[in-house]
C-alpha cells in the first residue's frame, strides 16, 4: 500500500510555518527504511498496512510534540500483492506521456 499523509501541528512557528515540526515527521519516515517520497504537500510511504499505519502514527507524534493539537490528512492506495509502486506509478505515467509527444 502507499500513504500519502500531511501532517500540521496547531500553533506552529511564529510567521504561521510548520516547518520544523513537518521535519521531524518526514524524519521518523526517513528513519523507517520503508520506500518514501516528500514534496511540497505531502509525504508518500510504501509498505505493509501495519507497517505504513505505524510509521504514520509515529509521524503524527513527532510533528505534534509540544502542541496541542495536531491534523493528519490521509489517503491510501490499497493493491495487495503489489509493491514497488511508489516509482512504478509515476514511471507508467511517464510512458504514457512520451508515447503521446
């Protein structure tokens, strides 16, 4: 399965930034070994259902220490028997826009 998860604690930095507090979520991803992609919105995970959910949970504690409050935004693509897809999908995208040009 992949996650794609954004994760904001309340409060945040002075200018209204969560930056710091989104680092040490995507730090605990990093730190998983699992397959893992950040942009600007998102964080994307790869794995097990039980593996993904605690790494995301873990992710979630990290960004919200010393808040009070913290909101998870979650969206997963559930395909037993697939992995590797992190890449794949996009690479299947790729493709398809080459064979159009």
């Amino acid at each position: 399965m992949i996650v794609a998860f954004s994760v904001s604690p309340s409060g945040g930095e002075p200018d209204g930034g969560v930056s710091e507090a989104v680092a040490r979520a995507v730090k605990v991803v990093r730190d998983s070994g699992l397959p893992n992609s950040t942009n600007a919105m998102f964080t994307n995970v790869e794995g097990e259902w039980d593996q993904v959910m605690d790494v995301v949970k873990r992710a979630v504690e990290a960004a919200g220490e010393g808040s009070s409050r913290v909101s998870l935004v979650l969206k997963a693509d559930i395909r037993p028997g697939f992995s590797g897809q992190l890449e794949a999908k996009v690479d299947r995208i790729e493709a398809h826009l080459r064979e159009s040009d």
